[in-house]
C-alpha cells in the first residue's frame, strides 16, 4: 500500500492500526471548484492525489486523504504564519466546528471515496494558551492550526462527537473497513 500524504499523524495512525505502506506524497494543487459543496471538498481532493499517481502505481493500492476544518460553512485550512494561526485558534476558541476527511482509496480501475464528518468544541481559549501553543508547537501544516493530539488539544477541546482518528487526519475504522472491501473484491 502506498500513503499518498506526508502526514506524519497518518502515518502514525496506520502504523497503529498494523498497516505496513511506503509514503509517496502528491504534490497537487490542491484548489477546488467554488461551486462545490463544503462536504465534497476533502473527498475531492484526497481523490486528485491519489489520481494523480495511479498511472504509474496501478498494481498497487493508493491510500490518499485530506482533512479540513469548517466553522459557521466557512474553510479554515492550514495557516500561513504564526499571525494566521492565532486568528484561526482565535477564531475556534469557545465555539464548535467541524472536522472532514475525505478519503480516496484507489486500485487500478477500483476507486473508493468516502468522508467523515466530527464535531469539535474547544472551551474560551486565553491568548497565552494560544501564544504557547503556536510558539512551541508550530501547527502551521494542521487544518484549523491545530492538532487535537498536541497541547491545545489536550487543554482545549471539551468534546469531539464523532472519531477522534478523523480529528486526526484519517478516519481509520472507515479506512480498515474499505481496506478489506477491497482485499474481498481482489480475491472473487
């Protein structure tokens, strides 16, 4: 299997899980079309990187994903600097937002798309929690400028309804579920 992504946090939840995979991340541009659905935008994209290299991998099952943060139908992706992050974090603190992957698994002609949506509710975020957070945790690659595994996670967020992994970066019990639709199909 191949990991379409250089996520570190979704190489560690499928190491978790026991999957074995090689990491060949897509280099996409990773724009959208403006009429498109909040919903369908991470399936999107997740399925651009895995098209992206399923010519040359054919044989091989393509893992791709991508996860973004949406707040009152608004996109927050990943910030820019260390100002943009604390306008994000700012932004998030004391509401609830949700959390989409999307998730494109790919073998030759067999494509498998899917999403997971979590809710996300952090508690009054105070400006040095944010400051901190930011100083010594860099998130500037983490939709919504977080990680819910970091220390603003940790501190922060009251409640998830829905998977913690999705939070994450990679609903896994959708993806072992689609891994082994798969395996099945191989074997008829």
């Amino acid at each position: 299997m191949i990991l379409v992504s250089q996520s570190p946090r979704r190489q560690e939840i499928l190491t978790k899980a026991g999957y074995t995979f090689e990491v060949l991340p897509a280099h996409i541009d990773e724009n959208y079309p403006d009429n498109m659905s909040i919903e369908e935008i991470p399936v999107f994209l997740a399925e651009q990187k895995a098209m992206s290299l399923s010519a040359a991998y054919e044989n091989e099952i393509l893992l791709a994903a991508d996860t973004i943060v949406v707040l009152d139908e608004q996109v927050i992706n990943k910030p820019a600097d260390a100002k943009e992050a604390f306008e994000m974090l700012s932004l998030l603190s004391g509401k609830t937002h949700q959390v989409i992957s999307g998730v494109c698994i790919a073998k030759g002609e067999d494509v498998i798309t899917f999403s997971d949506i979590s809710l996300v509710t952090f508690r009054e975020l105070t400006e040095d929690e944010i400051l901190y957070y930011i100083e010594h945790h860099k998130p500037y690659d983490k939709a919504g400028a977080y990680g819910v595994q970091d220390f603003i996670g940790m501190v922060g967020i009251e409640r998830i309804e829905g998977s913690f992994y999705n939070v994450m970066g990679l609903p896994i019990h959708k993806v072992y579920k689609a891994l082994n639709m798969l395996q099945v199909k191989d074997k008829e």
